[in-house]
C-alpha cells in the first residue's frame, strides 16, 4: 500500500458531534478550495449534503478556474455530483451547517478541512491504490441495506461508499483487475466504518469510492 497522506488530518472546526442521516441514494457535490502555506496544503472541503437538494441546475455553471481567481485560492477542484451509498455520517466537530458558503449560487457547508505535507506525497489518482488518510468521520450503513464490498488478492475488505453516478456497481463498472472481488448483500446488522487515524480509500476505474473494513 502507498502511504501518500503522512501528514493528512482531517480538522474540524467545533466540538459538538454532527451527523448527517437519510443519504443513501442522495446526490451531493464538493468544492475543494487548495491553499499553499510553505509546503502544507491546505485543502478546505465543502459539500452540499447538509443544504437542501444537490442543486442540479446550479452546479453545471461552476467554474474551477473562476473560482480559483475569486476565492484567491491555490486551487479549486469540484467533485460531483456524487451519489451516496451510505445511510448516514457522524462526525465530532463541525456542525452540519455551521459555517455556510456560496459559490455561484451553489449553497455548501464546510463540513471539514484536510492537511498534508506536499513533500511528504499527494493523493494516489490511480485505481484500486489505496490512498492512507488520518479522518474523523464515521460512516453508517442501517440493517438490511446492501453494502457494496471489494476484496483485494491479498483479502483486504473495502466498502462503497460513493458512486460516480446513480445506481448500484457492477464488476464491469468498476473494471476489477485480476483476483478482485466484488459482493452486494444486505447488511446483517447495522455497520459502521468508525473514524480511525489511518483509513485507506481506493477506487476503481469507474471512479467509485471505496473505504477499508479493517
């Protein structure tokens, strides 16, 4: 596995616990504002979950280039709109909501902020290589909802967590390579992927993201 986030954290920006419930199936989108201090990027992550309906009309008019200039930023990267496989999240920190930001009328909330050391490595683009990110958030699936599983060569268990696009993945979606194996079954209790200082994500070649079980 290549660790490429050795000095990643997610940071929060208050000390109540939050959760976000009901997102299974839901679209959401995510600005990614990049700032440069020294060799620390800064990336601060803003999602449209906890504002309403993913505004469908809206996002397309986004500008990454745009709103790099307006916001000063190093970088702006947009990533959706994405679609939930999970039924909820929990974090400790951020309040849903808390701190709100529009951008070209696309309402988020900062629901996080990661930090890693750029000569220390950036984040793997490639698919099936997971990526090793220190995160607080937990991830939630209800009893008898499916889950999605991907298990590597060496047995390693990885769980969908979002889709590129609606509907559930198939082996020819995710373009498994050789000893790959992907499974869908209900789960039989509720699963949750708590928050770890070390949690690997990976995805496939259809750009599903996946979170290490372990």
């Amino acid at each position: 596995m290549r660790q490429v986030l050795p000095f990643a954290a997610i940071l929060f920006l208050a000390s109540s616990v939050w959760a976000l419930d009901d997102l299974r199936g839901k679209p959401f989108g995510e600005v990614m504002v990049s700032t440069l201090s020294f060799t620390v990027l800064t990336v601060s992550v803003y999602n449209t979950a906890s504002s309403g309906d993913f505004p469908a009309q809206a996002w397309p008019d986004l500008n990454a280039d745009k709103l790099t200039r307006d916001t000063g930023a190093k970088a702006v990267r947009l990533n959706g709109p994405r679609f939930w496989t999970v039924d909820g999240l929990t974090g400790v920190g951020v309040e849903a909501g808390a701190e709100k930001k529009t951008f070209a009328g696309v309402r988020t909330s900062l629901l996080g902020v990661i930090k890693f050391d750029v000569l220390k490595g950036r984040p793997s683009t490639t698919a099936f290589e997971p990526t090793l990110v220190s995160r607080t958030v937990a991830v939630r699936f209800l009893t008898g909802r499916p889950v999605t599983r991907l298990k590597s060569p060496e047995g390693k268990t990885f769980v969908l967590i979002s889709t590129s696009r609606p509907g559930a993945v198939r082996e020819a979606d995710a373009g498994l390579p050789p000893g790959w194996v992907l499974t869908t079954q209900p789960a039989a209790e509720d699963l949750v992927l708590p928050a770890r200082s070390a949690v690997a994500l990976l995805q496939d070649r259809s750009e599903n993201t996946y979170q290490s079980l372990e």
